[in-house]
C-alpha cells in the first residue's frame, strides 16, 4: 500500500529541501518536492530527483561491516569489527595518548546528529582532529573580519531589492531554489547581472548582464568599482560614520586608475562603470557572493573587498540589500553540549594540507575514523592525501560506500543514508529548519552513525555519554527554539524558519566588532597569483548540477571524465578527443568539449570525481587561502598534452 513521508535532504546544499516521500510496499517509488515548504516550492534539484537510484537503490551500496584480512577487505558481523575498532582506539590511547587518535569528518551530512559523532571523541579524548575549512572557510573570516558575525537576508527580502548582482554565484549549479527569487523579482523590472570567469547558460538566462573578468582578478573588479563609486560620488554620504578606515580604503582604491583596475580584471572600463552604476544608484541592492570566491590563495580579500562595496554604498543595513555569503545554519541550535574547554588545547592538522600533515605527523597516528567525507577525493592533491591515510596503522571509514577513501580503510562500517534516519538539518543558503524522517527502515546489515557511535562508547565504558533516542536528542538541540513553537512535533508537519533568525543583516548598520563600526580592508595584493611557468589555463573544478561532491558511482567514472574549455584554448585537438591534463604535480586523461562561450584561459572539469579516476583533485596543488584556513582550489595551472 502506498503512503508519503515527509523528510528533509541532509546533504551539503544551501538549500535543504523539504521533501515528500512516497513509499510502495516498503520501498521509495519517488521523491517531490514539498509544495508548502517557503523555500523549497515543490520541487527539488536533478541530484536528489536521481537521488533514488544513484544512492538509495544502488548496487555498489554497502550492507554489511567490511575488514581487512591478507590484504583484502571482506565482510565481516557488527560485533567482530565494533570490537575491533574498540579495542584499536583503547590501545592506541593507553599506548601513544589519545592524540595518536585522529578523527575526520566532512560535510557529506549537514544534519546536527553528525555532531553527535565529534561529541563522540570529545569524551574518548582529546584526539586529533583537522582545522580549517574547505569550503567556506576563507569567506567566513571574511565576513567575520568585516562585521563581526556572520549571516544573511531572508530570501524573501529581495522583494525590496532595485538590483541583484551574483558575483561568482552560479545558481543553477548551486543553489537553484533561488532561482524562484530571481525571476520574480526580474518579473518586477529588477536588473540581476552576473560577475563570473565562468559562463553558465542557464544562469545567465536569469540575468541581463554577465561580465567574464580574468579567473582570479576579481578584487580587481571589486577596486575599480569602488574607485568609480568614489570619484562619482556615489558612496553613501554616512559612510564613513560606520566604517573604520575609511581613509586608508580610499587610498587602496586610488593605487590605480578605473583603466587600470579594469585591465588587471581584463574588463572594459565601460564595464566596471557599469557594475559601479547599477550598484551604487539602483539602491537598494542585494550582493550575493558566491563560495568559490574565497577558494584562491587570495579569496578571503578578495571577499572582504565585496564586503566593502556594501558598506560604502550604504547596501548593508537596509531592506533589499546586504552582502550575502552564508547563513548561520547552526544557529538557533543548542550545541553547547559539543565542545568540551579541555579539548581546546588538542592537536589539530589543517585541513586543506591533510595530505602533507599526515605524512609529517610526529607523533604518528595510529588509528583514523572518517565519517561524512571523502577526503582523498574532495581535498587537494589526492595522492598525497591517500598516501597520508596509507601511513595510518589502522583506518576506519564509516561510509554507505566503498569509496576511495573507504578502500584504503582496515575497517569499513556502512551507515544509513539521509532517508533513513532522524536528523534536523539548518541551512546555510536559508533561515528555516527541517526534520528529516526515516522513511524506510534501512538495510540489514546497515546501522545510524548514531548507533555505531554509541555502540563504541558502551565498549569504551563511556556509553552513558551517548545514551539517548536519535528523537531525544533531536529535541536537545532544538530546546533554544522550542518556546517559540520549532519542537519535533511542529516540524514532523513542515519547515519553520528560525524564530530569530534576521529578516535583515545589521541593521542600523550597526555591527558586532570591537569599535561598533565596519572594518574595512586597507591592503590587496598588486597582481593575482602566479601560475606556474608552462602551465597557462586555469583548472576550475566547479560544482556540477549532476552530482553532488563525491557522491558518485564508481561504474559511472569507468570512462574518461569530460572537461570544457574554448575550442581557441586546445588548438590541433577536436572536440570529442581525448587528452592528457596536465599539472605539474600530475595529469590525467580527458574528454574535450568544446564551448565558444567560454574564457580562452580557463578549463573546467566537475568536481566530484574520485581521485583513482583521475579526479580534478590529483592536479590541483595542496596550498591555504590567506584566512580561514580555506582551501585554494582555483589557482592551479594546467595544460593539454596529447595522448601518447
């Protein structure tokens, strides 16, 4: 007999969709979106439309426990590999500290009972755990820098926008339930215009304008219009009032004529008086500043640049306007309870150089646990992230999965997936909040992290720590919302937005740093990043509307993965052909396709793809951004070899 489920997409999207499930005797025949939901509106992105049989029903799914023996992974019951991790973690503590324990989790899961699994380690510890963030990071220091705390409008306040700009946000790739904003508000005569290296058809058909600056010179741009905006007049006549350094921004802005500026971006000056215009006189305006920005060497200046803009126009603070980075997903959350002071002090490896940390940790590790990632895939230099994982005695992978992470692992422990289990998921592209619901009982053989995590700490004598229904500890962290009515019961029939949550950023223009005022930034570097001599495109390994991060079959990556660039940028090579990738830390075999639209200085390859498929990853040089600990993905050169 068939009936629906509402649920909720748990995985790393700014959107966390509301969905409605149905079910057929005892199997799922089809995901919707959920039509009440704000957000949401009925309809959800091709990834979790094919959600179904590339992860739920897929055979290469995982349903039982996988251990290492002579060299081969092979199945094993929940008893003999839980015990074994158990007795691995104890004796690498006794033995070495508990810092010889190193635990790595991603964001393959944004539900807050993943947090659960750090709290985990908090009460086995302290262990090791990474620092840094690649995805947000360099922008979230960013903003933090700027104005002291870090969120977003309400979607639904660009109602009062008279101009939209996407700088490096490519909706139909990320983020696609904004598009409903876009076109209303284009419906009500708004300018959307688009500033981006990439061109993106479906994007740009939201948008009356798209400006292609050289990969990397944004802050480039960013100067130029503010040097416009400055001569014109143009800057808000309070502006100095809440900003500090106000003088020395002005002087950074006056290192260069518009002409100039406009050259470094390799923009016409008519377009940067353009971006200036519509920004600064079409108030109010709403900026909405894509992640990868901030993934370069220079990316959390580059962010804190677009930060400015909006303070000195006055677009900060108001109805309709605001510099929209990411929302405060976790906020409204009681996590409290997560971090223990003690754990401050414990060792960490930064992220973006995993690979590099591992190899030199002194001490060594002994044992690894990863949960919700794919590091060997998703970080930089996957060869040298495997070979770092490689070096680790014993290594535990916790994954629905035999990813390539996971086939390096001693242990492998299959876990549930997000239309299996409780959870309560924020979000960071919103302000409302979900439940998501088992909406069938998972495999045999399949257990919750929660209940793996649990069923260690009863082994390691600290089960009381973790002792709780997934739904009781559900309500702990909904317990700061709960009074104003977001309870497990009010959202099992829908999303409730964030009782206080802001509907606008700052206002007042009124902002939680020391002095109570804007800091602007005083310094930008003279040119962009160097790329490597013989290595003249740049490597854009962007997200891909098909896919979501590495959340890939591997039957579908047997073939050469397809990269696109302008026909101007493969000369002698035919489109269909394949290729050697090449960088100077490794190369990879490709398909081309080619697209005229595009930069000539620029490839593009999908991220995703594992790193023993030859994954964009295996190019691209391990290095962090300049805050933030972030990664720089997107300053990797590269160039086309033919196939030998």
């Amino acid at each position: 007999m068939s009936h629906t489920v509402r649920t909720a997409c748990t995985r790393d999207c700014p959107d966390a969709c509301q969905i409605i499930a149905t079910v057929d005797d005892g199997k799922i025949v089809k995901l919707k979106g959920d039509p009440a939901h704000p957000i949401t509106r009925g309809f959800l992105c091709y990834r979790t439309d094919h959600y179904l049989e590339r992860q739920q029903y897929s055979p290469e799914r995982l349903t039982t426990p996988l251990i290492r023996r002579n060299g081969a992974l092979e199945p094993a019951s929940w008893d003999e590999a839980l015990d074994l991790v158990a007795s691995k973690l104890a004796e690498a503590r006794a033995q070495h500290g508990a810092e010889s324990v190193f635990y790595y989790s991603s964001g393959g899961s944004l539900g807050m009972m993943k947090q659960l699994n750090r709290h985990f380690f908090e009460h086995f510890g302290p262990v090791t755990h990474k620092r840094g963030d690649i995805c947000s990071g360099a922008g979230d220091a960013a903003q933090l820098a700027d104005m002291g705390h870090e969120d977003a409008h309400d979607l639904e306040d660009l109602q009062n926008s008279q101009a939209i700009v996407l700088w490096g946000k490519n909706v139909s790739e990320t983020g696609v339930h904004l598009i409903p904003h876009l076109k209303a508000a284009k419906a009500r005569g708004v300018p959307v215009i688009q500033i981006d290296p990439v061109h993106n058809a479906q994007t740009l058909k939201l948008s009356d304008r798209h400006y292609a600056p050289a990969p990397g010179c944004d802050g480039f741009v960013a100067l130029g219009v503010a040097r416009v905006i400055l001569d014109e007049g143009w800057a808000h006549e309070d502006a100095a009032s809440w900003c500090d350094n106000f003088d020395e921004f002005m002087a950074l802005a006056h290192r260069h004529t518009v002409a100039e500026w406009a050259a470094l971006a390799d923009l016409s000056v008519a377009d940067v008086r353009a971006i200036a215009e519509l920004y600064a006189c079409h108030k109010p305006a709403a900026l909405f500043v894509g992640w990868g920005l901030g993934r370069r060497l220079h990316g959390s200046a580059t962010v804190r640049l677009l930060d400015a803009l909006g303070a000195l126009t006055g677009n900060l603070g108001v109805p309709g306007g605001g510099v929209s980075y990411y929302f405060a997903r976790r906020g409204g959350f009681d996590t409290s309870f997560i971090r223990k002071p003690e754990n401050a002090a414990a060792r960490t490896f930064l992220e973006p150089m995993l690979g590099e940390e591992l190899l030199n940790a002194d001490p060594r590790v002994r044992v690894a646990i990863l949960d919700t990632g794919n590091p060997v895939s998703q970080l930089p230099d996957s060869k040298s992230v495997a070979a770092g994982l490689s070096r680790v005695d014993f290594l535990v992978v916790i994954d629905p999965f035999l990813t390539d992470t996971a086939e390096l692992a001693h242990v492998v422990l299959p876990t549930t997936t997000m239309l299996e289990e409780h959870d309560v998921v924020g979000s960071y592209g919103h302000h409302y909040v979900s439940l998501a619901q088992p909406v069938v009982a998972p495999p045999e053989g399949v257990l919750t992290d929660l209940a793996i995590y649990q069923a260690l700490a009863d082994r390691l004598g600290f089960g009381d720590a973790l002792k709780g229904s997934a739904e009781s500890w559900i309500e702990r962290f909904l317990a700061p919302m709960a009074a104003r009515g977001v309870t497990r019961e009010a959202l099992s029939k829908g999303g409730l937005r964030k009782p206080e949550a802001p509907r606008v950023v700052f206002p007042e223009r009124r902002f939680p740093t020391p002095s109570g005022r804007f800091q602007l930034i005083t310094d930008f570097p003279g040119a962009p990043a160097a790329l490597d001599e013989g290595y003249p495109l740049h490597l854009l390994s962007i997200s891909s509307y098909r896919t979501q991060a590495s959340q890939m079959s591997a039957a579908s990556q047997q073939e050469p993965a397809s990269i696109t660039l302008h026909p101007d940028a493969a000369p002698g090579h035919e489109e269909g052909s394949l290729v050697r990738l090449v960088s100077p830390i490794g190369a990879v075999t490709v398909r081309l396709r080619f697209d005229a639209n595009q930069r000539r200085d620029v490839v593009i390859y999908a991220k995703g793809r594992w790193g023993k498929f030859g994954g964009p990853n295996s190019l691209i040089r391990a290095r962090p951004t300049d805050a933030g600990e972030g990664a720089a993905y997107y300053d990797q050169g590269v160039r086309l070899e033919p196939v030998i």
